[in-house]
C-alpha cells in the first residue's frame, strides 16, 4: 500500500483547457515533467522567497524566510479538461473557467447517505451561517441540515464500497478534494470516474431536497441572468419588487431616498420600483439602461425630513424571479445573489401555502400617522383602531410576555377568541401577527415570532401569566372567562396577516420566495404542534404617498463683488437673508454671469448657514 496524496480537483467547462483558462493577470510559468499523463500541461507557481509579514511587525531578528510553491496540471479527459490544483494556485483559474457544482454533484453521487461526517450550510434569506460536525458518521438529517430552506455549500463523507478503492472520503464544494494513493498515469482513469459521476442524477434519490435551491456561482450565468433582469426593468413588467435588505421597523418612518446619474431624489415615504422609475423620470433613456448604469444606482434609508441612514445598491435591494426560455428551472434574485430553485420545489411551495390563505376579517388599511406635516405608515395606528372598529378584537402590540432577562418578545399585535368545536374548551384563540408590505427581511421576522409566542405561552409560566395579565386589563367589554379560556387549554389559532396593495386572489404568488421558504418552515412547525395557522391579505387602502424634497426650493442670484468674484445668494422675499452666502453651489452656477437667476434646492443649518450641493438639481429661474 503507498502513501495516499492529497488532490484538489477542478472540471473545466466545455471549450476550456489549458490554452484559455488562466486569468491573463496569472503568474505561473509552464514546466516540463516527466511523469505527466499524456496530453497534460503543466503550470507551476515559483515565487520569490520573502519574510512573513510578522518578522517585521514584531521586530523579529533572525533571518526568516518563507517560499511559496504551487501547480496547476490540466488534464484532458475524454472531451473535457481537468485542472488539478497543488498549493494555493486555483484563484489564477478564469472565474469562468470551471464548474461551480462539481464538486459538491460528485460527493453527492459517491458518498454513502449514512456516513457524513461534516456539512457547511446557508440560509439564504435571512444569511445564516452554520458548520455542523459529527465524531461519528451519521446521515444528513443528524446534520441539522433542513432541504426546505437551506443549502449545503460543502460536503464530507465515506463513499460507497464502489469507489472505496479510489479515495476513501470526498470533500465537495466547487471542486473535489480527495486522497489518492496512485500513480501519475492513472489519474486519467479516476478522472473519467469522476466525470461519469459529474454526469449521474442518483443524488436524487439519495438526497432528494438537498439541491431544491442551489446558488449560482458561474459568472457566465450570472451575466445571462443579470441581462434577463435589466429587460424585465426595462419593460416594466412587475416581475421584480423593491426591497430592504435589512431588518427595519415601519414605526421609525422609514422613507428612502434614490440617487445616482448625477442626481439625488425626493424623499419617498414608500419603497417601491415605482417610486425607482418616478425618480429616474420620463426623459430618462430607460430602453437604452446598462447593466453597469443600473448598478450604480443607490437607495438611501432615511427618516421623514430626510436625515441618512444606510445605503444599499439598488441592485442588492431587488427581488426577482427569473425563467429562462426553455430551461424549466426558476431563478431567485435576493440581496444581490443568484438562486437556482427547482421549479417542482416552487409548485410544492405554493400548494402549501395556497391552501393555507383565508380572506381578511379585519378592515383595511387606511391609517397613516403624520409626522412633520408628511403621510407616513403606522402599523402602531392601525393596531390601536382595530379594537374601536370591533369590541371582539383587543390590542397587545409592542406589549411583553417575555420571561425576565431576555428581549422584549409581543405575543401577538391583535388578540380575540371564537367559538370552535374542533378545540378543547369550545373556544379559539386567534393571534394576529401583521406586517405591512411583502419585504422577505420584514416577514421571515414576522413569521418567526408567530411560533415564538405560543411556544413561549404554551412552555414559560410566567409568559403565560403575562398574557393572561394583559388580555385581563384589556378586556374591550368581552367576557373574562371566553378571552381567558382557551390560554389554559392551549387551543391557539395563530393568523400572520399582511398589509398591501397587492391582489389577495394571488396568494402566495404576492410573496417573495424566501419569505415563502420562511413561511412554510414556520406553519409547518405549528401543524407539529396542532396550532391552526393561516395567511391573509389585508387591503391597503391609504392614499399614495408621494415624494417630498429633502430642502427647499428657491430663487437665487449670481451677485458680482468689488473684486471681480461673484457669489450665490437668495433673492429678497422668500424668508432667507439675501446677504448670506450660499455654499457648495454647482460649478454651473457659480461661474454664470452676474444677474443670471436659478431655482436652487438649499439646506439651512441651525445657526442659519445656507449651502447646496454640487448633485442636487436646479433650473433657470423665469
């Protein structure tokens, strides 16, 4: 038996060998080698040796030196090439060179489903991160790996009896890292092994919702998707929605402001592509929009009179799903990355979340609060006047069940009971958790504190003492016993309702795809639990909010000095003193002649400075 040698291999796509698929910045020069297989071509990385960049951080004497070596050989298979990675080399393959799921396909073909032993993990919507690892092997499910909402990044275990004689265990993300006890001329032989396995579906069967959702990490496909996105912009189509990709709350106002192309917008209480296109404007070439012109653009958070939050590409805010013609696959658009979701999975998705939909039994929304003379939304007033519009519903937002020592945790915004034979005591409590508008980063939060709440009232004593308290003090004329009942019998009925424009006879359809993911894995926890869940829409029938300037707008005049300078100041008659100099003015008008007049927006400091900016946009004044 020799020694087995560690191998990091790569799978160039189709028309991709040695000739083309370095980056043309690389730094490996081709070698000779006498063991090479026939057709490989060697690359090697032979750099200058250097001192670690902590001999001189700590003053080290003695004179260290580190090398670092590494190669690259390509290999032909069959009409494929192989790269077969040696040192930290691979990052000079061209990012559009290789498969990006070879890798993970072989390990998923060749391992055995009961002898895993370690798993990377992502949830996409909400970014969640984990590495699960095992002393012994086991199979997926004791992964903690859940096929309806996550995705396996890399993957290790023992391989089937098959290819045991190969490599005893498999890594696979993008490539494949393997140990090989064997010569240089059999690696031709494994590499067509690993093809036929590339090539075979039986992860199918062994791991049937491990790839339901798969990122797409091909440069190449990314483009083709990122062109199919900017048409569907560019048509108008409605396929794509404008979204936080944060966690924010409607009570701190939340309103946005767009920017690029030279110019900065009004402030928009609401956050919408129509709002986007409002900014860009009619004259606009919007038919001629580049993919690069479009990412330039930015979103900026901020309050009601404009004070700036966070900023975030109007790209990354998108949400979008995509199907390429011919391919029967759906493509996902969240905060900047591309998903790659099977359309089976999609269907399965919405006929469960579908049946799960009721018509709204509260009224619409039409309840915005006015904050410094602007229309913004308020789940909070909305809230409050629910109990006014009917007795049978009381109000528990922003209260607490929490037990002491943890975050505040509301049990629900509205509460009420009704008669039901199905339950134990006869009666049904409803909690209500509502969420205005269908943003993913507001909803999965939604819909996680629906499960929060009655698990807590259901296994805290003090929680459920809370709410027992609450409900009492609040009662709206109900009767105690009817609205106190069912909190002892558990006979829960938990309702997640959302308020938008949106068509309620689309259902789940009005929901972006990781908030479906969120919602399913949610309800189906409750079904565990024998908690009735449902979705409704509730209609939101507050007027258009419009856009608001940030600053005023007003009249000023190029104003000549005695030393042949000009200045920019108000004309008399709007409230501003017309001898303060007006700062930070567009180079336009500052070199304009004397007496030339323009409509300039303008921001007063408190001590009562004027100033502009050189993006904020003016006109001659008539």
């Amino acid at each position: 038996m020799g020694k087995a040698r560690p191998f990091s291999i790569y799978l160039l796509k189709e028309h991709f060998d040695a000739t083309n698929s370095l980056r043309e910045d690389h730094e490996l020069v081709a070698a000779e080698a006498a063991n090479l297989p026939e057709g490989a071509v060697l690359y090697i990385l032979d750099a200058d040796p250097k001192p670690p960049w902590w001999r001189g951080y700590f003053g080290v004497a003695e004179p260290l030196i580190q090398q670092f070596k590494g190669a690259l050989v390509f290999l032909p298979v069959d009409d494929r090439c192989f790269a077969l990675s040696f040192g930290q080399v691979f990052h000079h393959l061209n990012d559009a060179a290789y498969e990006y799921d070879f890798g993970l396909r072989v390990t998923l073909n060749s391992v055995d489903p009961n002898e895993l032993k370690s798993a990377d993990m992502v949830a996409p919507g909400v970014a969640r991160r984990k590495r699960t690892q095992v002393p012994v092997s086991t199979e997926l499910t004791y992964l903690d790996f859940d096929g309806n909402s996550e995705i396996i990044k890399s993957l290790t275990g023992r391989v089937k009896e098959e290819y045991a004689e190969l490599f005893k265990n498999a890594t696979g993300s993008v490539s494949l890292k393997v140990s090989l006890d064997l010569e240089p001329g059999e690696l031709p032989s494994v590499c067509e092994t690993l093809l036929t396995l590339y090539k075979a579906e039986d992860y199918k069967i062994s791991f049937p919702n491990i790839q339901n959702i798969s990122p797409v990490n091909d440069p190449s496909k990314i483009a083709e998707l990122d062109n199919l996105l900017l048409s569907s912009l560019k048509a108008k189509d409605g396929r794509a929605t404008l979204t936080i990709p944060d966690i924010i709350d409607y009570r701190d106002n939340t309103c946005c402001i767009f920017q690029g192309d030279g110019r900065s917008s009004d402030i928009f209480p609401d956050i919408s592509l129509e709002e986007f296109y409002e900014f860009l404007g009619e004259d606009y070439n919007l038919a001629g929009m580049t993919l690069e012109a479009f990412r330039a653009f930015r979103m900026m958070l901020t309050d009601v009179n404009g004070a700036a939050g966070r900023s975030y590409s109007v790209y990354r805010s998108l949400i979008y799903d995509g199907e390429p013609v011919g391919e029967g696959i759906v493509y996902h658009l969240c905060e900047g990355n591309w998903y790659r979701v099977e359309k089976s999975y999609v269907e399965r998705l919405k006929n469960y979340l579908d049946a799960k939909c009721e018509d709204s039994d509260l009224p619409p929304y039409n309840h915005d609060a006015v904050k410094d003379g602007k229309a913004v939304y308020s789940e909070e007033a909305y809230n409050a006047a629910i109990p006014g519009w009917n007795n049978a519903f009381i109000c528990l937002d922003q209260t607490d069940i929490s037990p002491a020592g943890s975050t505040q945790i509301e049990p629900c915004d509205i509460y009420t009971v009704a008669a039901d034979a199905s339950s134990s005591c006869g009666q049904r409590s409803s909690f209500y958790h509502l969420k205005i508008s269908t943003r993913s980063s507001h909803l999965s939060h939604l819909f996680n504190q629906g499960v929060n709440s009655a698990d807590l009232i259901q296994l805290e004593p003090t929680s459920r003492d809370k709410i027992t308290a609450l409900v009492t003090e609040r009662l709206n004329g109900n009767d105690s016993a009817m609205f106190l009942t069912p909190l002892d019998s558990f006979d829960f009925k938990v309702v997640f309702g959302i308020i938008t424009h949106k068509n309620k006879d689309k259902r789940s359809d009005n929901l972006p795809l990781f908030s479906k993911i969120s919602l399913m894995r949610n309800m189906q926890q409750l079904d565990v639990r024998k908690i009735p869940c449902v979705l409704m829409f509730v209609g939101d029938d507050s007027p258009k909010k419009h856009g608001h300037p940030k600053h005023e707008k007003i009249v000023v005049e190029i104003v000549a000095l005695g030393n042949g300078k000009t200045e920019v100041r108000a004309v008399d008659g709007q409230g501003y003193d017309p001898v303060i100099l007006i700062k930070s003015c567009p180079k336009e008008i500052r070199e304009s002649p004397a007496g030339t007049r323009y409509r300039l927006t303008v921001k007063k400091a408190e001590d009562g400075t004027l100033s502009s900016y050189h993006g904020w946009p003016f006109e001659v004044a008539v």
